[in-house]
C-alpha cells in the first residue's frame, strides 16, 4: 500500500473513530458541509464544539505538500460568538499555530536578509547583530506599540479566544506572539517607510548596551548595502469581466501574495471557510495560516473579494500604525455586502501602513485602493506631499500642476481607482524624461506605449531598478482600450494615480525597491497576457495567467528549491488564489510551485 493510501486510511479511521474532549456532534446543518467536503474531495478528519461552536478539519483526497507528501487542508468553522470561533480554531489547528507562533517568528525575519548576502556576511559579529535588532523590533518593539483600542472588538474576541485556547493545550503563548504574528510587518514596515528605523536600530543597540564600534558597523552596513533587506514584493492582483471574459456574465479576481515563509508558512497555509451565526457578519473563507486573525485573501458570501498587496510609500504614521493589511482583509471580508461597503470600511479604519487593496464584488465593480495613513476629511494629498526626495523636487509637478492635472478620489488618506480610472498621460511622458536622466539609465523607445515594456526582461529590470528605483511615472497601460478598459483593472506594486506615486519616490521607499522586485516587469508582463487574451477568459485562463511566474515558465526567478535538480521544487513564497466571483469557486495554491491547488465550492458551505 503506498504511503499516501496508509495516509488517507488512517484519516478516515480517525474521522470515524475520533471522539474529542471538547465533544463531537453532528446535525442536519453539518451534514451538509460534510457533504460539501465530499464534493471537493476533502475527507473530514476531525470534528469539535466548544460552547456555540463547530468545526470540522478536513484533508485534501488527491492534493499533497511536495516536501512530505501530507494532504493539504481546510477547516470550517461555525459559532455564535467571537471569541468561541478563536478558541476552537485554536484547538482545530495546535500544531500549525504552534509552528507558526514559534519556527515562523524565530525565522522570519531571517528571511528578509538576501540569501547571497547572508552566505557572505553570516559570522560577522555587525550581521549578527543586525539581526538581532532587526528580530527585537519586529517581536518586541511591535508589541510595545500595539492597541487593543485599534482592533476591532469582534476580532479582539477571535484573537483572545485563540489565545486562550493555545494556553489551555499547554503551549507557552501570550498576547505577544499573536500580536506580532498578525501586526509585526505593519509595524516593521511603518517604521522603515516612516524613515525612523535608522534612529530605531540606533536605540535599541543603546539600550542592548552594544558596543559602540559594533554599532557604528551596522549603521555603516545598512548605508551601504540597503538590498541586504528584502521584503517579498512579488504581489499581484488583477479583475476580468464583460468583454474580457469569453462568458461576460463571468467575473474573475485573481491574487498573488508573497510573503517571507519562515521555513513554515509554506507547509501550513490554508483555507478556513467563517459561517458566523450572528447577525451582522457575512460568512466568508480566509486564505491564511493558522494563528493569523487576519486573511491574506478574503472573499464573501455576498460576492466581495478583497486582498492586499505591499505599496513602499510615505504615507505612514509609525507612532499611529492601527489596522493594515491582513487585519484589514479579514475587517472587510466579514461585514461588506458590496465594494462600496468595503471601501467605508477601510476608510473609517485608523490605519498607519500603506498597502494596495484590490476589491472587486460579484456585481462587477472594481477599485484598488491605494490606502495610506488615515487623515482628517479636510486634509489634501497636496499637503502631505512633503517627505520625497529633496533631489527630486525640480524634476516633479508642482503641487499647482497637480491639482489642476490629476483629478482622482480621495477619501481620508485612501486614493480609490475605480476601473474607469484614466491616467493623464502627460505624467508618463512629460516628466519621466527628465527622471531617467537623473538615475542615469536610458529606456527603450516603445516603453510607455499601449503595449511597451519599461524593462524587456526581468533581469534588465533586476539592474536598472537599482538606479531607477521608484523615481518615475509607471505607466498604466490598461486604460488604452477605450471603453472596454473599465472591464478589467490590474495592479502590482506601483501607484498609478501621480500624488500616489509621488509618495512612493521617498528615501526608504527607493531604499527597500533596491531588493529588485521587478515589480514593473511583473505588471507588463500581466498586462501584455490578459491585453492579448481578451474575450477568451475562463478560469483556466485566467489561472494560466496569475501562475505566469511558475518557475517552468519563467526560469531563473525563483532560487529556493526543494530539490535542487527541479527548479518546481520551489518555495512558492506566499499563496496563488482565483476566485469565480459568480460561481463562488475558489482556487488557492501555496507550498511549492510543484503542488497542485485545492479548490472549493463555497456555495455549498455558505448556504450550510
């Protein structure tokens, strides 16, 4: 018998067999979702109940990891409180929160470090260092920081219930390690975008009570090698309807997020599919790993997809961070109805950290949301346009010109580009002449044209972003097709609307774009696809599409491989998600680029 088959038998003696201490019970509601796990060839594995609370843990029949051949998985879970949904999630998923809560926050930041620089540096009592500071300011200094008040209170609920629930298993976890799980890269990245991680490593090397020469090492080392710090920007999103679709009834929002695995992240992501039982919530599913209150990509029962993708900005307020990115997704994926509803929630949110939301709803309409730091109602994106770099400042619009020149949406700190969104042409053409002549670098000539690339190939890009970094105007393409552009918006790392941009050509923005993300090569090639696909895409299409950095398909971008004579033994850093938003149907793949993906019919859950 082969392994997969010992497996498979063993999970389906324990789904028989399994009698759990928080009890086990099944009625007609759940019948229902066991056979909703039957369709999708999920084998239920465990169920329990805790108070108002259900759950069922099942395994995936036909989809393994690569590294150990164990089923993917997904949970569902039903409750009437809050807190019941955070507790019996904790008791559902011990091992992966554990892993998460420990291996993911002991590593992760390791893996922010560019593997050619740590094989050259790794010793070196300054890199060492370096790492340890870096590893208190994402563990400590971010719990230092946290507000409760930020939080909403139903999630507060999730988050202590799964708490609670940890500690009654008898695992060593607090507030601390779930707080830095869920907000420590918002934090991070606050400080790093709000040009005080200099002044915040100085500090705690001060009061670590390191040795002055050894201090003056690593801020030396950071001046001069700002690549040596590399958060993962490989995010993509994009949404198809009408007349790019083959069925224009169809709609298609797709997703790719990356994020530093920590050894773990790409053993354990799932899919854990919400019914709340109370009024006022929607049930939703969360692309996440276990231990994260938040979602990397929600979709809903009323047809509201949302996800996050990184935006380097200024627009930060590091001693105000609130509620971004993950926390954020989950915040909308549980109480909007419609993007409108979803756009309320994030701008009445108090938020910190710049990131990108793309949201589209199942009646067609699509925004991505350049949300920055919250601001009063009276505050103009002109009067926060203060931060870029001083060198640029004669190369740029005035503030006079942009307000005459660039009209857009803008609601508290959050620019909406809505689907019909024009970009004024005259940004891209005008002054991105005189910003390549500053970086030193020449452009082909077809680069800011309909279907022009700035840069050829991603390894050109993998050069020239080093001097380019974010100093120019990205063209946005998608909005050359007349009137059929609105049925399609695309987004990757780059503001489209220029004030938006403009924030992203500050000190510590340009210095995280040296890591070489080939963020615009990422967004040409995606728009070149789906421009040359339009009016044929289906959901194999579309998925063909979002997986075009399959490591089969474009050789030599990815390194970490699982088995070095496979370049799809990569790790895929991150989760691949495609979402039939009419269908209800969604497509999630993690782990390595050689796992195949596991697919759910929420229809059959949501109606449960």
């Amino acid at each position: 018998m082969s392994s997969f088959l010992t497996i498979l038998l063993s999970i389906l003696i324990l789904s028989i067999t399994f009698n759990a201490t928080l009890g086990a019970t099944v009625k007609n509601s759940h019948e229902n979702v066991l056979n909703a796990l039957a369709k999708d060839n999920f084998l239920p594995a465990q169920q329990l109940t805790y108070k108002s609370a259900w759950s069922v843990l099942a395994l995936s029949k036909n989809v393994t990891l690569l590294s150990d051949k164990s089923p993917k998985s997904i949970v569902y879970v039903e409750a009437e409180s809050w807190y019941d949904f955070g507790y019996i999630l904790s008791q559902q998923t011990q091992n992966a929160t554990n892993e998460m809560l420990s291996t993911y926050l002991d590593h992760v930041i390791a893996t922010m470090i560019s593997k050619d620089f740590d094989k050259e540096h790794k010793g070196e009592l300054w890199y060492e260092q370096l790492l340890k500071v870096l590893t208190y300011l994402f563990k400590t200094e971010s719990v230092n920081h946290w507000k409760w008040d930020w939080l909403p209170e139903d999630m507060a609920q999730e988050m202590k219930g799964w708490i609670q629930g940890m500690k009654d298993a008898g695992y060593p976890y607090g507030e601390s390690e779930f707080i830095t799980l869920n907000y420590g890269f918002d934090f991070l990245l606050s400080q790093i975008y709000g040009n005080l991680i200099g002044d915040t490593i100085k500090k705690i090397m001060v009061d670590m009570d390191v040795d002055p020469h050894l201090q003056h090492q690593v801020a030396l080392a950071l001046e001069k090698y700002p690549e040596l710090i590399r958060v993962p920007v490989y995010c993509d999103s994009f949404t198809t309807k009408r007349s790019f679709n083959k069925d224009p009834s169809e709609i298609y929002f797709a997703r790719d997020f990356q994020l530093p695995v920590g050894r773990v992240y790409q053993k354990y992501e799932t899919m854990i599919i919400y019914n709340p039982k109370m009024e006022g919530y929607v049930p939703f599913v969360s692309v996440v790993a276990p231990g994260m209150i938040g979602s990397i990509t929600g979709f809903n029962a009323h047809g509201v997809a949302i996800g996050v993708d990184v935006m380097r900005s200024g627009y930060s307020t590091p001693q105000n961070v609130g509620i971004n990115s993950i926390l954020m997704v989950k915040n909308v994926a549980m109480r909007a109805k419609n993007t409108a509803r979803a756009i309320d929630v994030v701008v009445d949110t108090q938020r910190g950290c710049p990131w990108f939301y793309p949201i589209s709803d199942s009646n067609g309409e699509s925004v991505v949301l350049a949300a920055g730091a919250s601001t009063e109602d009276y505050v103009s994106p002109l009067d926060l346009l203060t931060f870029w770099e001083k060198r640029l400042k004669n190369l740029l619009p005035s503030k006079e010109y942009l307000e005459e020149h660039s009209k857009f949406e803008w609601r508290r700190g959050v620019f909406v580009r809505r689907s019909n969104y024009t970009q004024p042409g005259e940004f891209v053409k005008q002054f991105n002449e005189g910003l390549l002549k500053y970086s030193g670098i020449s452009i082909n000539s077809t680069a800011w044209e309909p279907t022009g690339y700035v840069f050829s190939t991603w390894q050109d890009e993998k050069q020239g972003e080093k001097k380019l970094m974010n100093n120019y105007f990205s063209p946005m393409r998608t909005d050359s097709l007349g009137e059929s552009s609105k049925d399609m918006i695309l987004v990757s790392n780059h503001a489209f609307i220029p004030q938006a941009r403009i924030s992203q050509m500050t000190p510590t923005a340009n210095f995280l774009s040296k890591s070489q993300e080939m963020t615009q090569w990422r967004y040409d090639a995606l728009w070149d696809m789906l421009r040359i696909a339009k009016g044929s895409v289906d959901m194999e299409k579309a998925w063909e599409i979002l997986t075009f950095l399959s490591p089969d398909r474009t050789p030599g971008y990815w390194s970490d491989y699982l088995y070095p004579d496979d370049p799809m033994s990569a790790v895929h850093e991150g989760t691949i998600t495609l979402i039939d938003m009419k269908q209800q149907i969604i497509r999630s793949k993690g782990g390595y680029w050689k796992d195949d993906y596991v697919e759910l019919h929420l229809k059959n859950y949501f109606e449960a």
